[in-house]
C-alpha cells in the first residue's frame, strides 16, 4: 500500500518546494488534495529512481547498473551529505589519528597534503556506506514500497552510530567521518508492518492475526494504539525496535545440518512463513508480514529448518524465494549481508537442481562449495594448490556468493596468505620468466607483471604472452576471441532475443543507425579488457583520454559489431559485471554519441549504451574492451 497521509503527518511533505516541483513536472494539474500531491512526488521519485518501464539510460554503481535520474539524484545528495564536508572530515580524521598515535608515544603531524588525502578518504569510505542504501532502496526487485523507501533514506542521512549498549542512535553530525548505520532488513520490514497497522485496520488485523498464531505473549501483541504511537516516533527509535526484534542463532544451533525443508505455497496466507522467522535470528526481510505477503504473491517460497534441542525444525537457515517459474533468490544466516553458511552450501545445491531458474545459480553454487573446500584446507594446514590459489584470487572471475555483499571468507583467507609467494604458483612460472618492463620481455617470458607502456601490446602478441598483470592479484588483463561478420543487424537482432537478452529502446536505436555496419563474412577478433586505471588513469579519465592512451599501448577501436557479437558469445558473465565496449560513437536519437555496453543483472543479460562524449568522464574502474592492433607481418 501507499502511504501519502503518514508522509503528510510526518512531515507536511506536500507543502514542500521539491512537492511543487514534482507537480509543474509533470505537466498536467495536480489537485490541491495533500495526499494526491504527495502521491505525485512519490510517482515521480518511482519514475525517477526504479524505472519501473526501463525508458532510461543506466549507469554503473559498484558492480550494479542503475537508471540515469537516480545517479543525478544520488549526485546531488553526495555533494550535500559527503563531498560539502570534506575539510572537517580531514580534520577529524586527523585529529583522531594523533590522539592515537600520542597514545602510543609518537608525535605525529598532518601537513597540508596529508589532510588532502585523509579527506579523499574520509569521502570514498562515506560514499561506499552511503552507496549501501542507495542500492538496496533503489532495488526493484525488493518489495517496499515507495513511500516506505522514500521514508527510510531521508532518515539515515541523519543516523549516526547505533549505540548497541544504550540501544539508541547518535544523531549525525556535519563533518562526522562515521559510516552511515549497516542495513538492517529484517529490521526495516518490523518498521514498515506497525507504520502501516497504524493507517490500516486490515493490515493491523492480519498481523496481530499472525502474532496470536506465532504465541506472542498478549501483553506484546500489536494493537491500534500501539501502532500509532510507534508511527509518532522517530525513525531513529523505530529502526532500534526493529533490531531489537532480531534474536540470535547461537553457535550451538549453527553446529546442526540436519532439518527439513518447508515449501510455502504461492498465493496461500503468509502467517505460517512470517510466524516460522520471528526472534529467530536472521537478516531476511520476509520476516516483516507484509513482505512476506508481497513475495508469496510473486510465487512459492522455501525454507530450510535445522532441529532444535526438541527435534523439531524450527531454526531457519536457507530460503529460496521464488518469482513465478524460477529462482528469485537464494539467502542464508551466515552473517547480516544473508551470505550462506559454508555447511548450507550443498544442502541449498541439492534444493536448488530440483526447482527451474537454477542454472542462474550453478556458478554462485560451485564458488560457494569450492570456497568451503579452500577454507577447510587452510584450516587444516593443507597446501593450496595452484587452482585453488586461483580461484581464492579470483584471477580468472570473481567468487560469487548468495549474499548481497561478498563472502567475508574470502579477506580472511587471503589475509593469511603471502601474495608474492603465491604469485608464482599461480602463474606457474619462476621469478626469472615474469617481466616487469616491456625491454625485459624476451623468448623465456611467460608472464608479464608491470605498468602498460607503450605498444606493450605489439610485444605481447609477438612473444605469445598469456598472463599479464599490472599488478597481482587484482590488476589480470583479460583477453577475448570472438567471431565478429557474417549477419546483418536484423540477424542479429532476431538471435539477441532468441537467446533472451535485454535490449534498450536506445541499443534498438543505435543496432538500426546506418552508422552501425556489419562484415560481409565472418572472421575471428581478438579483443582485451583494460580498466581506466589500468591504462595509468587512477582517477578516471575522459572518453578522447582513454582511446589516445590505448592507440599508444598497440590497441584500436573495435568494430561496433563487436557490441552484438560479444554479448551472444559471452553468456556466462558474471552477475554485476559491465563493460563498454571501445567504438566510434553511434549518434542516438537525442544526438549523444553513443556506445554499447555488456552487462548482467538480477534481470538477465543486456546489450545496453552509454553517452560517451569526448569529454565525458568514466571511473577508474569502469571496463573497456578494445581490439588487438594486426601486427605487420
């Protein structure tokens, strides 16, 4: 449901400017009604922010795409909440810093540059908390609705540190270098289930309804006025009543595999599913009753229950959500980010193979049980070998997880490992046969590990090196082979949606554009992945400075064909991975030059563009594929 008139009581949001702005926006003539203005703005913000009908351009954030209004709104939210306070932040990181070091005995000073560079911090490490909502609200595929998530965001740019012993949140401060609070999901579902008993005699009824099926003591059950009066509070204090509500897995229960698994039908009464999770420990936000209402609206869910100290299933500690036909998604209680616990990973395997949508998962299951198995090598003393080095660097592709964020093993593991050592029995070879310049290159070589210097890549195809590194392990140069020609646009169009992989209306465009050309035959390319830092830029570049300095290393332009083909071929790329592929812009129907770019979401594989104007800035971590310059025979 919607909420305008909690939003109204809250804060008199429709006599705001940002409320009269939506409605000029819109064109048309809002009523004067309250509720209907805020609905408005709550439209627009959807419009804006979750493009619920995919009109708009997407841009990266972290590994995740995202339309192109909400980066310009998170843009404008940074430079008030973040980037305005970078000189007290540098200060205070300063500041900080000497107290602990005078601690210790040792005077230290920050200069001038020092507190350049301790702000630049400060502003990443606050940026990447502040991202963390962003993301997660800006999900489509979670279930609150707008005005909840609207409320939840506008609140925690004022939260600061949770303070666990006095239970409360500090208020944030301007120029405070503390993060912003982690997320809380199951939490955040608590806050929106009593927000929307207190406007709605339904939705209170089913959830006291469901909290008299789960044994919650009468004292403790949900009423009107209850309601109400958690609705009048702070979202400060709302947030700690949701975290309070978690429970606990104790290192006892997480000792024991065996359970059962319970399959929640689609469209049946959520009580059941809501009343199995509560006080139970986990991060999951179908413990708030109206999320678990929305996803069993969207199709079946199942859980699997480990024995409690009575024998019954009772611990949750998987779920499997289903959307319609297949796998939606995959969560387990190893930590707040609902990673799964390394004993889950082959009993959630087993479930999965039996349900449609698993392929998806098949690479996230494999990684998973291949990380238990580095994990109890190491544990044990083992030697690791040169795959599982390999793959504990995520030299050839990223460890994925069912997490929302990365496995935390992962550090820890690498943590206790000595990098230069490894380094060789990854890339199988002696110290003599890597080379770190391009003068040192000779016929031994068999692996290349330095900065890209100029046509570095004429002498990498003449010498046949496989393996090159700008640094190990997270520096790897990624070569492709692909088959470019032989199909016109219309082909390949028709083999795009035959293989199921999501177009733009502006890819459409730039695939129809008489710019865009096909080879008459087919013939094999060889392409590369170059990050903007790789190519010396560490802190991003522009489009014009990016292909100057790739013609320099013995790169070129690639065919914008390559754009179709590669994204046919290459189909199992892994989720949240994008990348641009390097072209002569393709004018689209705004007049923006254009170029394709390769990604993967939760919503399948996507040809899509990018504005790539000469001048256009990219992030150092932005991925560009270019094609290797044909040596002179």
């Amino acid at each position: 449901m919607e909420n305008p008139k909690f939003l109204k009581e809250k804060y008199n949001l429709h006599n705001t400017p940002e409320v009269d702005s939506a409605a000029k926006r819109t064109g048309e003539k809002v009523p004067q009604n309250p509720e209907k203005r805020i609905q408005n703005y709550l439209d627009r913000l959807e419009r804006l922010a979750l493009d619920p009908d995919k009109e708009q351009k997407r841009k990266m954030l972290g590994d995740e795409s995202r339309p192109r209004g909400l980066m310009l709104l998170r843009e404008m939210v940074m430079n008030k909440y973040v980037r305005s306070h970078k000189e007290k932040m540098a200060e205070g990181a300063a500041r900080v810093e000497e107290r602990a070091a005078r601690e210790l005995g040792i005077d230290v000073h920050y200069g001038e540059q020092e507190l350049a560079q301790r702000g630049e911090i400060a502003v990443e490490d606050l940026e990447k908390s502040l991202d963390n909502w962003i993301l997660y609200l800006s999900d489509a595929n979670e279930p609150y609705p707008v005005w909840f998530r609207y409320y939840v965001f506008r609140n925690i740019l004022d939260l600061g540190d949770y303070d666990k012993d006095k239970g409360e949140f500090t208020k944030r401060s301007e120029g405070t270098i503390r993060l912003f609070p982690e997320i809380d999901r199951g939490a955040l579902a608590y806050v929106q289930d009593i927000i929307e008993s207190s406007k709605d005699s339904a939705t209170l009824e089913r959830l006291r309804n469901a909290q008299e099926t789960a044994g919650t003591p009468k004292d403790q059950l949900v009423t009107k006025e209850k309601a109400a009066n958690f609705a009048k509070l702070s979202f400060a204090k709302q947030y700690v009543e949701g975290i309070k509500q978690a429970g606990e897995i104790t290192p006892e229960m997480r000792e024991e595999v065996k359970g059962k698994w319970v399959k929640y039908q689609k469209g049946t009464d959520p009580t059941a599913l809501w009343a199995s999770l509560q006080n139970k420990g986990t991060a999951w936000c179908t413990k708030g009753f109206a999320t678990a209402e929305t996803q069993l609206k969207g199709g079946d869910f199942y859980v699997y229950y480990t024995y409690d100290k009575q024998g019954k299933p009772a611990i949750p500690r998987i779920a499997i959500r289903m959307q319609e036909d297949s796998i939606a998604e995959v969560r387990g209680v190893a930590d707040n980010v609902q990673n799964l616990e390394g004993k889950m990973v082959d009993i959630a395997g087993a479930k999965m193979k039996e349900l449609p949508g698993a392929e998806r998962y098949r690479k996230i299951s494999a990684d998973m049980k291949y990380l238990t198995l580095v994990e109890k090598k190491a544990k044990t003393g083992q030697q690791l070998n040169k795959d599982d080095l390999t793959f504990l660097y995520e030299i050839n592709s990223s460890i994925e997880g069912f997490g929302y964020q990365t496995d935390p093993r992962i550090a820890e593991l690498r943590a206790k490992r000595n990098p230069e050592e490894d380094m060789f029995v990854v890339l199988d070879c002696s110290k003599e046969q890597v080379a770190h310049t391009a003068s040192e290159i000779t016929e031994s070589t068999k692996a290349y590990l330095g900065p890209l210097e100029p046509g570095i890549f004429d002498a990498i195809q003449q010498h046949g090196i496989e393996q090159v590194f700008t640094s190990f392990p997270e520096g790897k140069i990624r070569k492709f082979e692909a088959v470019i020609g032989g199909q016109t646009s219309k082909e390949l169009q028709k083999e795009l949606k035959e293989k199921k992989i999501n177009l733009t209306n502006y890819s459409t465009d730039t695939l129809n554009s008489k710019e865009f050309t096909t080879l008459k035959n087919p013939e094999q390319i060889d392409l590369v992945c170059l990050k903007v830092r790789d190519l010396g830029f560490k802190n991003g570049a522009t489009t014009d400075e990016i292909y100057s300095k790739a013609k320099k290393l013995g790169l070129e332009l690639c065919p914008a064909e390559v754009g179709p083909h590669l994204r046919i071929q290459y189909l199992d790329q892994p989720l949240g991975e994008w990348l641009w592929i390097a072209m002569k812009q393709i004018t689209d129907r705004v007049g923006y030059p254009d170029i394709f770019d390769l990604g993967r979401s939760e919503d399948g594989l996507w040809l899509s563009d990018n504005w790539a104007r000469p001048g256009g800035r990219w992030h150092a971590e932005y991925e560009f594929v270019f094609s290797f310059r044909k040596l002179k025979s």
